[in-house]
C-alpha cells in the first residue's frame, strides 16, 4: 500500500497588529512575512478618513454571518452590552459573551454593582 504525504500551502492576508500580537506569538504561522506594507493598515484607515471627511457609512448588504444566533432581538444582549458598557462585567476580549451564560454573567455584574 503506497503512502502519500499532502502538503498543503495556505496564504493567509492578515493585518500586521493580527500577525505580530496573535499569529506569530502562538506559533500559527511560521517565517517571514510573504509581503508586508512599509505603512500599517491603522495608518492607511486614518489617513483615509482625514482625506475623506466627514464619511458616511452605508450598508450594502452584501455579506451575512450564518451558521450564528447573535440573538439581535434578545433583551438580554442589551443588558450585557450595557453592564460591559458600565463595568460591571470586563470586556471580553479573548471570547464572547455569550447568551447561554448569561446567568452567570448577571450574577457576576449584580456581584460587581455592590
């Protein structure tokens, strides 16, 4: 029976704070950047907007999330935006805050509002 090794090859665009804070430090990416912009994409989004201003963002609905409930319609995602908002839950950085733990997130803001 024959063996077959499979490279497989991925080039991935990502911003250079992605690269430097996320990729490289957790080792999923290996080397040297393949191309890297001598101005940060930061830089490039201010300088857009200082040229441009004021903007105006309009939606042209071209894209969509699926395979997510984001539970845009549930109250309880307006109160955990608003305790984030007020402090009483830390800022979820690393992971979402999601609805399926949402009692454990009110005990902790009620915990934190005493």
């Amino acid at each position: 029976m024959k063996k077959h090794l499979w490279v497989i090859l991925l080039l991935l665009a990502v911003n250079n704070f992605r690269y430097s804070a996320a990729l490289k430090p957790l080792n999923l990416v290996s080397g040297t950047p393949e191309w890297q912009s001598a101005e940060p994409v930061q830089d490039m989004i201010r300088e857009y907007i200082a040229r441009s201003s004021p903007i105006t963002p309009t939606v042209d609905g071209n894209w969509s999330i699926t395979g997510a409930d984001l539970g845009k319609d549930d109250p309880r995602r307006a109160e955990l935006i608003a305790w984030i908002n007020e402090g009483l839950l830390p800022v979820p950085y690393h992971e979402s805050c999601n609805l399926a733990d949402y009692e454990e997130l009110a005990a902790l803001a009620a915990a934190n509002r005493e």
